[in-house]
C-alpha cells in the first residue's frame, strides 16, 4: 500500500498529513549514599507529511533540572527537521 492512498482522505489541511506528538521524560541520577541530579522535559511536536517522500518536523521542548548544588533550572528547545525517503 502506497502512502499517497493514505494520505489523500485527509483533505482538511488539502495536502499531506499532519500528526501531534507528545512526550514526558524524567531522570533521578540519585542512588541511595549518594546524591544527584535530577531532570524532567515536555516536549511537543507537530509532523507534516506533505508527499510520501518527505516528512517535516517541529518539536518544542521545556527542560527543567534540579542541581544538588545549584538549585533549579530550566530551558526551552525548539527543533525542526526534515527527512527524505529515497
């Protein structure tokens, strides 16, 4: 089955296929005696999948870090990608 036949029912945006993506990592570098960092990120991405050989991506990330030392941080990523299938 070719992508295009998937794709082509999906005439709301009238090309491609869009698709929402969501993710919650977390990190405990603790382990018992010893103290460590710990982290956590939300990330959000939105795909487009415009021809059956390309797919465009976007992620934005939000990264909060929890330092022994330092107390909390935080950081936000935004990333885009593209890939070709050939």
């Amino acid at each position: 089955m070719r992508l295009r036949s998937l794709i082509n029912p999906l005439e709301l945006f009238t090309r491609g296929a869009w698709e929402l993506a969501a993710r919650y990592s977390y990190l405990n570098l603790e382990d018992g005696a010893l103290e460590g960092d710990r982290g956590e990120a939300f990330s959000l991405g939105l795909n487009w999948y415009p021809t059956e050989y390309l797919k465009l991506m976007f992620n934005g990330t939000h990264i909060e870090r929890e330092e022994v030392a330092d107390g909390t941080e935080s950081e936000a990523l935004i990333q885009t990608r593209m890939q070709v299938y050939f």
